[in-house]
C-alpha cells in the first residue's frame, strides 16, 4: 500500500486525516483508513457495535492497552476509547484501518 498517494482528507482534529474506503448512510458501517500524526488522537468515543482495526503503519495507545503495527485489535459493542499515536515528532504517522460495524458516537 503506497501510504504517501492516499487521497487524505483532513478533520477537525489536528494531526487527524482520513481515507473513507465505503460508508453506508443506512446501517453506518464505515471502512476507512485514519492517519494519526505522532501525538495526536481521536477523541474518545463509543462503538454502537464493534470495531475492527489494523495497526497498518506506526502504533498508538488508549485507555486499553498499547498497539503496535500488524497488529489487530477489536472493540465490543458499547466499548469506549480514545486513540492516541505514539512517536515523537518527526516519526511516521500511525495509519489505522478501520471498520465500524454500526457507527461511533464521539464523546470529547
């Protein structure tokens, strides 16, 4: 995966970009590629139903544990988290791939 040619597209988080693969209005189900610059993260939030992720690139913790790339993580139904990517500035970014079953609910 040629990382440096995905078609970012920026958040309002700073540090934050994402790549939407597929999202479906109806059941909010969302594969996407995320980016996460060294430092930053995603507000906390919570899994209506659960979440797939693949440390593609880099590694980032949360409230949960510590993750590394070609890693797989999964968060239940009713989880809550709040990624945050490790490094130091200057570091390559943490890239996630992500698929949401049923849609988040952002808390912070």
């Amino acid at each position: 995966m040629e990382l440096d040619t995905i078609p970012w597209q920026s958040t309002r988080y700073p540090g934050i970009a994402v790549h939407f693969y597929a999202s479906d209005k109806r059941t909010k189900r969302v594969l996407a590629l995320i980016r996460m610059d060294p430092g930053c993260g995603y507000p906390t939030h919570l899994h209506h139903s659960t979440e797939e992720v693949l440390v593609v690139r880099g590694g980032y913790q949360d409230e949960l544990g510590t993750y590394v790339e070609g890693q797989h993580v999964r968060y239940e139904a009713g989880s809550e988290h709040g990624p945050r990517a490790t490094g130091e500035p200057g570091d390559p970014a943490c890239v996630l791939l992500a698929l949401a079953h049923e849609g988040i609910k952002l808390l912070s």
